[in-house]
C-alpha cells in the first residue's frame, strides 16, 4: 500500500509528540526534587534506613583509619607550609570581603547622601562628604581634614 508524502509526515510527527510526551513523563519521575515533595515519607524512610546501614558499615570509621595511617608519614614542615598556604589565604579572602563590604556600604551611603568616611590603607580615615545635587541628586564636595 503507497502512502502519500502528507500520510507520512503525518505519522512522523504523531511519534515525534508521543516521543515527547514520553521523555516528558520520565523526566518528571526522575525529579527527585518532585518525588520528595510528593512523597516525603517514604523518602524520609529511605534516608533514615540509608543512614542506618552505613553507620552500620562503618565506613566513617575505616576512612577515618586509613586517613590517620596516610598521614602519619608526612612530616612536620610540610605541615608548616600548608598552615602557611592556608593563612595567607584566608587573609586575601578576608581581605577582599572586607573591601566588598565597605564599597557595600559606601554605595548605600551615597544612596541615601550620607557623610562617606573611606578608611585608607594606612588606617588614617580621609572624610568625604556627599550632598544632593539639583541635576543628579548627588554632588562630592572637597575631602574635608580631620
């Protein structure tokens, strides 16, 4: 039996719409984001009994061991160093939340034409004040000296 090219096209495209209502269906089952909302007591369960077998295995335990064992033979210096790595940083990090914050905090300032007091890497604060303007709502005026 000939089919028309129209018939075929046809047909192509019910089973592009069921291929997509199928892959539709599956990846709302595999959302375990949905499936915990819609069933949150059988997922509570299943977590529950997943915590019980592996404090069960006591592969904590082992991990634990076998970290202690590895590091045994490390010596002290390259204990030093880390500790050092890790200082410095942790010191560039707070540096650089500190200098967000404070731009943070000069932005609001000048929002709200607040006195601005910058803090200069010597310590000693330099004042600037910010007054609104008629033609941009705000205007610098020369640092002051305090």
């Amino acid at each position: 039996m000939a089919e028309t090219p129209a018939d075929v096209r046809k047909d192509i495209e019910l089973t592009r719409s069921r291929i997509s209502d199928t892959l539709q269906e599956l990846e709302q089952k595999m959302n375990v984001s949905q499936v915990v909302k819609q069933n949150p007591w059988p997922a509570i369960a299943l977590a529950v009994g997943a915590g019980v077998l592996l404090s069960g295995s006591r592969a904590d335990v082992k991990a634990a061991t076998a970290t202690a064992v590895a590091t045994r033979g490390a010596s002290s210096r390259i204990a030093t160093v880390l500790d050092d790595i890790v200082s410095q940083v942790m010191q560039g990090f707070h540096a650089a939340v500190e200098t967000k914050i404070e731009s943070l905090a000069m932005d609001v300032k000048r929002a709200i034409s607040a006195p601005v007091t910058r803090v200069s890497t010597t310590g000693a604060a330099a004042h600037t004040d910010y007054t609104p303007s008629a033609n941009d709502g705000m205007s610098v005026n020369a640092p002051r000296a305090d």
